[in-house]
C-alpha cells in the first residue's frame, strides 16, 4: 500500500508514474516539523535502513548522514556525505513494522540516519515541500515491488550491453580502437564493446567527431560492428562556447540554455572550457537536445554515456574573475598561513562551487527557478532528453544509455555508473555494496568501473573484480588518464583473465533471465540477504555477500593476498568453485559459516536449494552465444522449471507506462 503527502509547495519531479490520492493528516510514524524543516522518526536499535541508491558506505545506511546533492567528487572516501546522484527512497527493515519513504523533491535533503542521535531517523529539506510517499508491505521484496510500480518500470538495455566492456580515457583514434579490439581477440577474451572518451570529439564539442582521428567514423563503426564490437561513445552536458560551432548557435538563437542573473547564457568551465548548459528541465531543450544524438546514431552507434551532468562546472566566468582579481592582490605579500590558505583555497574552491550553483535560473513547468531549486534533477534530464528522442529517432531497436548523475525517475530512461571510483580493494566492496541501494531505487542496470577508474590497478585487483562483478549487468573496466593501463592484455598473463570473462558469457542467460525479470515485474536483480531471510539476525548483518535473482548468492573475496574468506549460509547451498566455465567444484555446504578457499581466478558462486543455474558455451560475443549449448546446475531444482526469459534483446519491450 502506498500512501501519498504532501508538504508545503512542492515541485513536481516526473519521478512517480501512478497518481495517488493526497491523504491529509499525521504520516503514521512520523513528526513533521516545519520551523525546523525535519521529518522525524524514532528507531528501534534493530533497525536497518537500505536504499539511497549509489552512496558510501555500506548496504545498511544507518549511523551516517547522506546529503542529496549531486556533486562531481573523484574522492569516494567512507567520511563523504555526497556523490553524483539523489536517490531518495529509504526502505526501513523493523521488527516492529517495515516500510519504505520515498523523499520526492529536487533541492537538498539531508538523511540524517542516526548521525546525530543514534535512535532518531531525521530528514532534512533545504525547502520544506515535498511529496512523500509512505510505501508498506508485509516483506522487503513487497516494499520493494510497490515503490517500482509507484515510480515505473526500470530501463531495459540491449542485449550486448551484458557483454564485457574496454573502456579508457581516452582511445584517441581509429587505431587505438582497433588494437585494444586486436589485442582482446589475440589473447582469445570476448569483448561486446568499446567506450570512446572525451578524445573522440572534436576539441570536446557534443556530437562531433575528430575527422584526423576518425576520418570515416560511419565506415569505422560499421567494420567494429562486423568484430562483434559496438562503439559507445560519451556525451557532456556542458556545449563548447565557440561562434560557428552549430550546437552552440542553435542552443543560443533556441533560448536552450540556462541564463545568468542577468539574462544572459550562463559561462561556466568544463573540457573545452567555456561552455554553456542546456536547460533540460524545458522540454523545448530536451527534444532540442535529444534529436542531436542522431549524429551519432546514423553513423552506426547504439550505445552512450551521459556525464558530467551533476553539472560539473570547474569555474564560471565571474567566479574566475573575482579569483584573479585577489590573487593580484595577494601579489607580492607575504603568504603567511592565513593568506596562503586563502590562495590555495581561492584555487580550490573554483570547481563546483555552491554560489555558482546558486547563480543561475531555470524554466520550468513555466515558471523561473535558481538552479539550486531544481539540481539534482539536471542529470536525469538529460539522460530523458536522450532516451525520449531514442524512441522516436530508433523505434525499432534499444540504445545503451547510462549517466553519471541521477534522480529517481531516471532510472526508466537510462542506468548508471558509479563514476570515478579508484583501484582500491575497499572500491571493490563498495562497488558491490552500492548494487544494493541502485536495485531498491529502481536502477537495476548500473555497475562500478571494474579495475577502478583513478589509481593504478594491479593484476590480483583487477582479477578480483571481474569476479566481484560477474552478475553485475554494466560489465566494464574503465580507467582514467595517468594511470596505468588497464586493459586486460596489459597485464603480464592477460590469459589469466580469460577464463573469468568467458564465465561471464557463460552466464549470461541466467544474468540476461533475472535481469529481465526484474525489469518487467518490478523486482530486484541483486538485493541483501535481508529480503529472503528477514528473521535471521546474522544474514540481516551480512555486507558481503549479495543475492543475485532466484538461484544465487555471491560471496566474493575483496581483500589483496587473500586466497579465501567467511562466509555465511542462512540454508543449505551448493558451492560452486568455478576456475572456468566448465571447471569447477561442487559442493555441498551445510548452514551456517564456512571458511571457503578461492585462490586468484577461482569464483565463488552458491546456488540456493532447490534452485538451478543455467550455463551456455562462452562466445566471442553476445551476439554468438549459442542457447542451445545451455545445460543446468542443478541443486535439487528441476531445469524444467526454471523460467528462463529470453528474447532477440534489441527490440524494445513494451512500456506499460508510455504505450
Ligand atoms: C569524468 C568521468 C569519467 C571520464 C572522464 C573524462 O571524470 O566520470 O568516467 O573518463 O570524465 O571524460
């Protein structure tokens, strides 16, 4: 049952699909206050609260403060209180009564989860209006299933996207595309896709490619494709300030762009440097904007990734001004601690700066706001812009669509990733852990950038996280400029790495199957113990391992040098040893804990009782995998009645939300 309030004067967000009528009154359970802008509940100590989608920490959130406030931070550290995205549904498991809250409003919310009193639930809005939504069931699943039907059905990628990505920062031409293609299929290593950075364009302008680096992109795409391997390329928020450039006259000439205090086209700095922004909350803009992605679309592409639309902004015009006006200043003086505190954090504080968000104005729904309003909403709808231009431009097919900042509401237009993570053993965990709270909100096609995006991965790291992340459906290793390389043949044994990724292709069906699933009946793909064994105190602790659809539990091993860990069995599980696809142990493993070996390239994969897991033959690609090679693992269930979910996965299923 979901019950809908309302407080003060919201503004609407797109984010909920069914109209629930207004009920006035107390929210049971809760105190509002409005002096102090707080909604409060008191929690028993048993109480576990999930949700708030890709945030530090682990799956239960309880004992931190989240602050939903998309922000560009390449520091994922445990004491930070923000990331990309505002995923505001919280699900609070109590012995007492479970239920779910759904905190829909675009500014600032603070989730305050025992932060300041360890007994009290407190949500903080910078604006006290707000739509709630109260969601109870008497199960975790069931909270889970009526929040997804309250906010629609989750996006569905193509098939391939399943397959494993190469990713960096960036392939700059034609030629380094194809050697990371050649290297992948000398060392034998199937491969689905390969990600063009910000390189690809040229001089950074949206929806344009490099001619020296890419002279003939369509015949380029079309040859990658024939290699099984589709190109996805990367699309900015922020549009290159540049006369002649058609993008920036037809966003000025359109009124497409967001405005300064005085009227004017707001200049802020990202790659290209100035640059202006969209105004995605116009509908006019997004249509503008979406029909764009045609550029690429008719050159062969099927696949992008949104970024930097938190927005990053590294400066704006006046900002910058001001900075250098003090840094003359500051000239010649003495820098004592103060003042060169003063100049660094001059320096410092230019990128993603709170004024400047505060200092410049969006239409919306026909009426002005200061972006501040309405920001977390600004990723998500470029993601719309995007994915509502796809079904007119590509009816017949689906697009891989995924963004680095997000709003609930997006997650029926695109996925995510969980952005600029490091080769830290800890980003391994947390990659996983993140899985949780992105299923709950609804974000069911997302995943971390495997090997880790900043730092330098080692073998033993990367290896660990292909394993991490086998049923994880965005599968892709993507690293940043600076570091070391990261593909898998740039490892000293990229054969090592062969049979984990051929393990991945192997079970895609079962991946594909749950996955879809999930999709279409509003469920979850991977989720926490909790949701199958709610009365069992030690799988409801459980932060490292996680439920993958109805036959899996994956455990695996995150710490470096370890060739084993504890694991927990809330029933009886076989345990699957797999060094490939078709080497591998079974065993039998008895409730309760176990310490389990898996060394270097060994994964650990539980099936459930009386479950199945289907396997096929491990193909070049998805496109090549043969279901007729499928067999079944079975622990006790039968494979007759396993429901495996498959189809040409390109045609777009139908959307029973928008016929
Ligand atoms: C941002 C993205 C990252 C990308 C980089 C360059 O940091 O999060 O994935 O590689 O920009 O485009």
């Amino acid at each position: 049952m979901i019950r809908h309030y309302i407080i003060g004067e919201p503004i609407e967000t797109d984010s909920v699909v069914l109209n629930i009528p207004v009920e006035t009154g107390e929210i049971p359970g809760f105190v509002l206050d409005p002096g102090a802008k707080t909604i409060r509940h008191r929690m028993d100590s048993e109480d576990v609260i999930y949700g708030l989608g890709e945030t530090v920490r682990g799956m239960n959130k309880r004992n931190w403060l989240y602050i939903s406030n998309n922000t560009d931070d390449y520091m994922h550290t445990e004491g930070k209180h923000s990331l990309y995205a505002s995923q505001n549904f919280i699900l609070v498991f109590s012995p007492r009564a479970s239920f779910g809250l759904y905190v829909d409003t675009p500014g600032r919310v603070t989730f305050d989860l025992g932060y300041t009193d360890p007994d009290v639930l407190e949500i903080r809005l910078d604006d006290f209006d707000a739509n709630l939504y109260l969601v109870q069931d008497s199960t975790l699943p069931g909270i889970a299933h009526e929040f997804r039907q309250l906010v629609g059905r989750s996006y569905i990628p193509p098939k391939w996207a399943f397959g494993f990505g190469q990713s960096r920062w960036s392939y700059r031409t034609e030629k380094e595309v194809e050697e990371v293609a050649d290297r992948y299929q000398k060392e034998g290593i199937p491969l689905d896709s390969i990600y063009l950075d910000i390189d690809y364009m040229d001089h950074y302008k949206d929806f344009t490619v490099d001619e020296q680096a890419f002279p003939d992109f369509t015949d380029f795409c079309a040859e990658m494709k024939k290699r099984g391997i589709h190109l996805v390329p990367i699309i900015d928020a922020g549009v290159k300030m540049e006369d002649g450039y058609d993008i920036c006259e037809e966003g000025r000439k359109g009124g497409y762009f967001v405005k300064d205090e005085d009227g004017n086209d707001l200049v802020a700095a990202v790659w290209p440097g100035k640059a202006h922004f969209p105004d995605f909350m116009k509908p006019e803009t997004r249509k503008w904007f979406g029909e764009h992605y045609r550029f690429l679309l008719d050159q062969g592409v099927d696949g992008f990734w949104n970024d930097m639309n938190e927005p990053a902004i590294f400066y704006t015009e006046k900002h910058l001004n001001e900075v250098f006006r003090r840094i003359d200043e500051l000239k010649g003086e003495n820098l004592d601690i103060e003042s060169f505190s003063e100049l660094t954090s001059l320096v410092g504080g230019l990128s993603n700066n709170p004024e400047d968000y505060r200092s410049f104005y969006h239409t919306y729904m026909g009426k002005t706001y200061r972006h501040d309003k309405l920001h977390n909403l600004y990723g998500y709808l470029m993601t719309r812009a995007a994915g509502e231009a796809f079904r007119t431009l590509c009816p017949d097919r689906r697009i891989l669509l995924f963004s680095r900042s997000s709003y609930i509401g997006m997650h029926r237009y695109g996925g995510v990733w969980t952005g600029d993570n490091r080769s830290w053993w800890e980003h391994l965990l947390l990659g996983m852990q993140q899985m949780a709270g992105l299923n709950l909100c609804g974000f069911l096609y997302s995943g971390s950038d495997m090997g880790g995006f900043g730092d330098d991965a080692t073998e033993d790291l990367m290896m660990r996280w292909l394993e991490m992340a086998l049923f994880t459906p965005l599968y892709r290793n993507h690293n940043a400029k600076g570091n070391r390389f990261q593909e898998l043949s740039a490892f000293a044994h990229p054969e090592r790495f062969r049979p984990i990724i051929e393990l991945r292709y192997a079970l895609l069906p079962y991946i594909y199957s749950e996955f879809m699933k999930a999709a279409l009946r509003d469920g979850m793909y991977m989720m926490p113990l909790a949701f199958q064994w709610p009365d069992d105190r030690r799988a409801v602790e459980t932060e490292d391992q996680l439920l993958v659809g109805e036959s899996v539990m994956i455990a695996p091993v995150y710490r470096q040098n370890a060739s084993g860990r504890y694991v927990y069995l809330p029933e009886d599980m076989m345990l699957l040893r797999m060094r490939s696809w078709n080497d591998y142990d079974e065993i039998q493993l008895s409730e309760g804990d176990h310490y389990v070996k898996a060394e270097l390239g060994e994964v650990l994969i539980f099936i459930r009782k009386g479950h199945v897991l289907p396997l096929c033959h491990p193909a070049a690609n998805t496109a090549a995998l043969d279901y007729s090679t499928i067999r079944y693992i079975c622990n006790g269930g039968c494979p007759e009645d396993y429901e495996l979910y498959n189809d040409d996965g390109i045609t777009p299923v139908k959307d029973p939300f928008r016929a």
